[in-house]
C-alpha cells in the first residue's frame, strides 16, 4: 500500500529531519508512529499524501512513486487530519466544512448530503451543523476536521495526535471508532504521543529518533522495550511499569493494556496463582 525506501528530507532551512527511512505499510493496517517532538513523525507521514517530496529515496502508494502525482490525487486515497485543526478548518460552517471536499472531489448532491449527514451524526457533530468551526473548542474543532477527511471515505486515513484536547470519554469513542474502521479494513496511521492510547489500540508500532526508525514491531513488544523507549524518549504505560515491577512474584511483564492486567488479577483473585 504505502512503500518508504531509504527516504531522506531535508527542509529548505538546511535541517535533515529524514535520514534513510525505510517502511512498508501494508493495507487495512493499524500503525502508530511515535517519538518525541523533533523525531520526524509529522514530516514523515506528510510524504504519504504529497505534501512533502522526498530530497532522495522514495515513497510509494499502490506503486505509483508520490513524485508523479499531485497532492489533490494522492489526497482522495490519503486523507491527513493534521494536529492542529486550525490549519485545517477555513469555512464559515460546520456543513460547509465537511462537505467541501466532497465537492472538489466531484461528488454528486444527493451523496455530498447523505456523506455529511453521516458524518455529523457519526462524530457528535449535529448541533454545530450551523455553527463556525472558529467558535468551538479544541477538541469540537478536531472532530470536525476528522469528519471532512471521512466524509470522502479515503483508503488509508492518518490521524496526527489525534487524542490532544480530547476528554477521556471522547478518548474511548475515538478508540472505538478507529478500532471499527481498521476491523472495516481501513487503513490507519497514527501519529501520537499518547502512549496510554496506544497500549490499549494495541496497533504495530514504529519508534522514530533524530529522523530515523528505531523499533517496528507489536506494540506489546515495542512497548515493553525500556532501553528503546528511553532512546524515543518515550515513558511506557502506566500498567507496563506496575507490571514490571511486581515480576518478582511471577507476574508478566509484557502487559500493557488495562483490559489484560484486569484478567490477570481477575484469575490470581480466583485461583490464587498467576497464570
């Protein structure tokens, strides 16, 4: 689907922010990238829709080099949320602004309404059908740029931190929500800082630093990898470290989500003895 080879960017101010990226994401996968401010996440992933252009090496969707399309082609397959909605939303509506893609892609009327519809329904979002984007909060601001991606159904979908002013109840829904769209088959890249949200999506995780990548795998085994996450500078989950520290008694120390350390303490309670 995605195909990175040997990637290196290098920003007009002479700053390298990509040194010899290579990655292949495969389709209807579920993939964060994570690392600390600087690693190259957010520049990476603007390679996936055109945004950015490769200084030398390669990125590739479906197999066609992203060097020979446009940004507008390569964004009906690849939709972005950036991390800041602001640098999304322009419209003077919530309606407007779900539906003006919709409208530069081509679509018909009766799809545009019945895609908006959905999208404000799908989100929460059907109150502020009328309302500008400009007076809602943070959080209200970031689902609204979601729904405009979605609304036009891309193939891979990228989410840049996109828990940041989000409750923990809107938290859950966005994971839910993600979860359902992967198990649709969808494609998801995100890119995140939230640690805790990752270790409960448990998707394939990806460690950049300094430009490079320095762990791909699971995200039980990413994310029980001390010395790696050090290196990211990324602290592991709260449940990894209790988890870890209580390992003398026989416990695992490759638990990361709540859902599995409550069954595991669930069966001690019962059984008096870790599985």
């Amino acid at each position: 689907m995605i195909e990175v080879d040997n990637l290196f960017y290098r920003y007009p101010s002479g700053v390298e922010a990509l040194r010899g990226v290579s990655l292949e994401i495969r389709r209807g996968e579920f993939l964060a990238i994570m690392g600390k401010n600087g690693a190259g996440k957010t520049t990476l992933v603007k390679h996936f829709n055109g945004l950015l252009k490769p200084t030398s090496g390669s990125v590739k969707v479906d197999g066609v080099d992203t060097r020979e399309l446009s940004v507008a082609e390569l964004s009906r397959k690849v939709g972005l949320v950036f991390q800041n909605p602001d640098h999304q939303l322009f419209c003077e509506t919530v309606e407007e602004e779900i539906s003006f893609a919709l409208k530069n892609f081509g679509f018909d009327e009766e799809t545009i309404e019945k895609r908006v519809e959905w999208a404000l329904h799908l989100l929460d979002l059907e109150r502020y059908r009328k309302s500008s984007p400009l007076v809602l909060s943070g959080g209200e601001r970031k689902r609204v740029a979601l729904a405009s991606v979605l609304a036009w159904d891309p193939e891979v979908l990228i989410l840049d931190e996109p828990t940041i002013g989000q409750d923990q109840r809107q938290k859950e829904i966005l994971r839910q929500f993600i979860l359902q769209l992967n198990a649709q088959g969808k494609t998801v890249v995100m890119v995140t800082h939230d640690v805790e949200f990752v270790a409960e999506c448990n998707p394939r995780v990806v460690l950049m630093s300094d430009g490079r990548i320095i762990a791909d795998g699971a995200a039980k085994t990413v994310l029980t990898d001390f010395k790696t996450l050090r290196e990211a500078s990324i602290i592991p989950p709260q449940i990894t470290q209790l988890f870890s520290s209580i390992a003398k008694y026989g416990f695992p120390q490759d638990v990361i989500d709540l859902w599995e350390a409550k069954s595991i303490l669930h069966d001690v309670l019962l059984g008096g003895k870790v599985r």
